[in-house]
C-alpha cells in the first residue's frame, strides 16, 4: 500500500523527502521505490523475492504439523 502511494506522490512531481516525511519511511526507500518505478513501471508495486534460505516443507507439511499440534490430545 505504501509503494502505491509512493507511486502515486511520484506522478505528482512530490519530492522524495516529503514522499519519506508523509509515509513515514527513510528517503533512502523513497528513493528506491522510485528507481524501481521508473525502470518497472507498476511491476515494481510487487514484493521482489528476498534474500535467505528456502523453505525445508512446502506449505501442506506445515499445514499438517500446525494441525498437529493445534488438535487436542486425544
């Protein structure tokens, strides 16, 4: 929600430190957040995968568990 107000205080020519100071995030994202609409246009709205280690269970085995371990002892 945040990148789409961003985008949208973008398009009406609003700086990146009143964009910052009106979101309450960093200028240093604002400033992102503009790079990547220039180069994406509405792609860059999305979430980009992030960095760390994959997943070990696909989400039916951590369905599985969580109801496990959520139903009661019987």
């Amino acid at each position: 929600m945040q990148r789409a107000r961003a985008a949208l205080a973008c398009a009406a020519d609003d700086t990146n430190a009143a964009i910052a100071r009106a979101l309450g995030v960093h200028l240093d994202t604002v400033r992102r957040w503009r790079k990547r609409f220039a180069a994406e246009g509405l792609a860059a709205l999305e979430d980009q995968p992030r960095p760390g280690r994959f997943r070990r269970y696909g989400p039916d085995v951590h369905l599985a568990i969580v109801a496990t371990i959520t139903s009661p002892a019987g």
